[in-house]
C-alpha cells in the first residue's frame, strides 16, 4: 500500500513538472504578489477552473433547444433521458481520464517531455491503441468540432434576431463570423479562466430566466402537450438530449490544462449534477407554458415574451456562445498548429495567424445549414455518438484486454465499481445501446428531420423559422 502511494506521488510529481515550468515562464514580470491581476484572470489549471469548463462548455445553446426536445418526447422522457445521459456522459468522461492518466504515465516512463504540447484525445488512442485508432478518433473529433462550433455560430445569429430583426439570421451569421474568429487569439484552455467563470454564470441566468418566465407567463392560451406522437420526433428528441451531455470532446485538453490532471477524475461527474438544475427546471416550464408550439420554436426564446429580462438573457448567451465557440475550435488551432509544424510557437500574434484558416470553413459550413435545434440533433446521432460513448468505452476495453495491462493500470477501477468485468459490462452496454439508439434510430429520426428541414427551407435559407412577414421582408 505504501509502495502504491509512493508511486502515485512520482507520477503527480512528474505530471506536474511541465505545467509548473510553464507556469513559472508565464508568471515572468508578473507582480510578486500571488493574486496578481494576470494569474487571477488568466492562468487557470486548478480543479475548480477545470469544473467551471466543464460545465460552462456542457450547456450553450443547447439549453434553448432542450424545450423544443420535451416538445418532441414528452415531458417524462425528457427528464428521464437526461438524467440517464448526464449519468453515461459522466462516465465516459471518466474513461477518457483514465486513458489520458494511462498514456501521460508511460510516456513520462520512456521521459517523454509535453513542455509546448498540448495532448490531445486522438494521440492517446495513439500512444494506447495504435495509428488506425488515432486516425478514427482524429476524424470523429475534429468533425464534431467543427459543427459544434456551427452550431455556435447559428446560435449567435438565432438569438441576437429575437433582438434586433432589421437584418436578416444569415447576415448575422456573417457578423458573428467574424466576431468568432477573435477566439484564435487564447493560446490555449489554461486561459479560460475568467470566460468559464462567466459563462456558467450566464447560463445560470438564461435557465432560470426561462424557468421564471414561463411560469409567470403560465400556459399558453389553448395549450396542448401531445408528444411523444411520432418516433421520428421522439429519437430527434432523445438525440438531441444525447448531444447535450456530449460536451467532452475537449476533456484531454481541459485535462491538460491543470495544474494536476490526475485529479479531474469525478469533475465531469460533478459539473453534470450542477446543469441537472439548469436544464430540467427550464425545459420542464417552457414544455408546461407552451406545449405543442414548441414543435416550430426550436429556440425557446421566440416563444417568451419580451422584456428587458428576455433581452438580457438573450445577450448574455450572446457572450457565452463566442466563449463555447472558442472551448469548441481550441482543439482544432491546436490540431492545425501541429499539421503545419507551429504548435510549439510562443508568439501569439504568429499562432493566431495560423489558426485563421480553421474558422473559414466553420463560417461557411453555418450559412449552408442555419437549421437551429436540428443540427443539433444530427451531430449528436452521427458524431457524438461515436466520439463521446462509443470511442472511450471501446477504447478502455481494449486498453485493459490483457491481464498485464489490468496489473499494472496507472488508474485502478473506481471504488463503487471495483470489478474489471463489472466495467467491462457497463462499457459493453454502452457501446450497444448508443449504437443501436443513439447512432441508428437517432441517426434515421434526425437525418429525416434535418432533411425535412432542408426541403421546406433550403440551404442557405436567409432566415430560418422567422415569422412569415419578417422572412418575407428579408427575401
């Protein structure tokens, strides 16, 4: 037992040893005093920045859509559904920590030094699985980026009309575009610091606006609550949920941004539980004030009454989107970085000039496709599924098949699960039933969803479900 300990402490300290350095060199000038303004700011890698990530870049946009899901899968499903993915998202989470702890610990064996290189989900399947493992999770990964990042973009453009309807939800796509594109000046998720802390709380605020507002408003004139009435519907809506806790395609970078990485095991766990009472009380009284409507108000914004209150929340979402834009395209930079030889770089003028050509095909990508609340759905199905269930839990089995690997696990299984065919089982099930719900059914029910939405509205649709006269007015 007291071998073990000393082992674990080695390996924290070897861990620890490249952050701190870096630390140290972006401390340089900075006053001595330990609450300088820069490192109160800038320089997050505790766990509390890590738990403020997690659960700033878990609830976006996709707040406003979880009514429009209720509205597709009833209210009992709704709830349901998410507690059961915010519970299998959390443990995946904890899979890929796992998998990051195991590779950080047998390359700092072979003294393999990460000073200037930021590890990344598709070089721990790497280093654990081999190059055909890290040319799938490389492909999922960066897919499911870049629409997230999409979707951010039509989020902003969604949102800001509800505002200020003279221009058109495509121009405000250009705008934002262009806004967005900003972000390629964060070096990295050690810098999120201040935006993470003031994302969440302005999610906070937006859930329990929308929770507010609808009760005072109370159900809708003639309001009907008919889902679930149609399975196409219903697995666009549980897709959709499917999506919402996939938020940890950026968990190995968050990871590597702390000071201890090896302590982030139960913070996703623990973020989830925090959005549980975000987006169940929002969704449950936005389905509850206006039923059925929701079926062609995928943004519960359109639906609540206005008000300075409604304005405020639409801003601060605003705001938080550039910041979940920037959470989403962070892993790309550092991806483009390393394709083009400039990853280890230390001028942030150079690097953010690289990093530009990952935002054009982002901007683009969300004129084709404006259709907020579908999107959503469609990426959860075809590449949330895989990256953020099926991947890691595959991925920890194989890791884990031989009885010498078991043996010598830098992470050993959690207490309340401390059998390998118990983790086995559960990691089984998951592949299973994400396979053939979340990526099958999801998969059908959103794509003709998504389909739909491109025959009645079309691609590069200049204002997707405004009212008739306002979209009138735009063409």
């Amino acid at each position: 037992m007291l071998a073990q300990k000393q082992a674990e402490e080695e390996m924290v300290s070897s861990f620890n040893e490249g952050e701190n350095e870096e630390k140290e060199e972006d401390n340089k000038g900075d006053d001595d005093s330990i609450f300088s303004v820069k490192s109160l700011l800038w320089h997050g890698g505790s766990v509390y920045d890590a738990w403020f990530s997690c659960a700033s870049n878990q609830v976006a946009q996709v707040l406003l859509t979880l009514p429009y899901s209720f509205s597709q899968m009833g209210m009992l499903s709704g709830i349901i559904l998410q507690v059961f993915y915010g519970i299998m998202g959390s443990w995946t989470a904890y899979l890929i920590s796992v998998l990051y702890v195991e590779y950080r610990s047998r390359k700092e064996k072979e003294n393999v030094s990460f000073k200037n290189h930021v590890i990344q989900w598709f070089e721990v399947l790497d280093g654990l699985l081999g190059p055909t493992w890290k040319a799938v999770g490389l492909a999922f990964n960066c897919t499911f980026l870049l629409f997230g990042s999409v979707i951010q973009l039509i989020a902003c453009a969604s949102n800001i009309y509800y505002i200020n309807d003279k221009l058109d939800k495509r121009t405000w796509t250009y705008i934002f575009g262009a806004c967005c594109a900003t972000t390629v000046f964060i070096p990295s998720f050690h810098n999120y610091r201040i935006w993470s802390f003031l994302g969440l709380g302005m999610t906070t605020y937006t859930a329990w606006y929308m929770t507010i507002a609808s009760i005072a408003h109370g159900q809708a004139e003639g309001v009907t609550h008919s889902g679930p009435n149609k399975l196409v519907l219903y697995f666009t809506g549980a897709t959709n949920i499917l999506y919402t806790f996939g938020g940890h395609a950026v968990t190995v970078e968050i990871m590597h941004a702390m000071w201890k990485p090896q302590k982030f095991k139960y913070i996703y766990l623990l973020a989830t539980l925090y959005v549980f009472t975000l987006t169940i009380p929002s969704a449950t009284a936005v389905y509850w004030a206006f039923g059925d409507e929701l079926l062609t108000h995928s943004n519960a914004f359109s639906l609540l009454p206005n008000s300075g209150w409604r304005d405020a929340a639409v801003l601060l979402m605003l705001i938080h989107q550039f910041i979940t834009f920037g959470f989403a395209c962070t892993p790309l930079y550092f991806v483009w970085e390393k394709v083009v030889g400039m990853h280890d770089t230390k001028s942030i003028f150079l690097r953010a000039l690289t990093r530009l050509p990952v935002v054009v095909p982002i901007w683009f990508f969300a004129i084709i496709f404006p259709f907020f609340g579908p999107i959503n759905s469609a990426v959860g199905a075809l590449l949330v599924s895989f990256t953020v269930y099926i991947i890691p839990a595959l991925a920890h089995m194989l890791t884990y098949r031989s009885a010498s690997a078991r043996q010598n696990a830098a992470e050993k299984p959690p207490s309340f699960l401390p059998s390998w065919t118990a983790m086995y089982l559960l990691n089984g099930f998951i592949v299973v039933w994400v396979l053939i719900v979340g990526f099958g059914l999801g998969g059908w029910a959103s794509m003709t969803n998504f389909i739909r939405q491109v025959n009645t509205f079309g691609l590069f649709a200049k204002c997707y479900q405004c009212p008739p006269a306002a979209a009138a007015k735009h063409h």
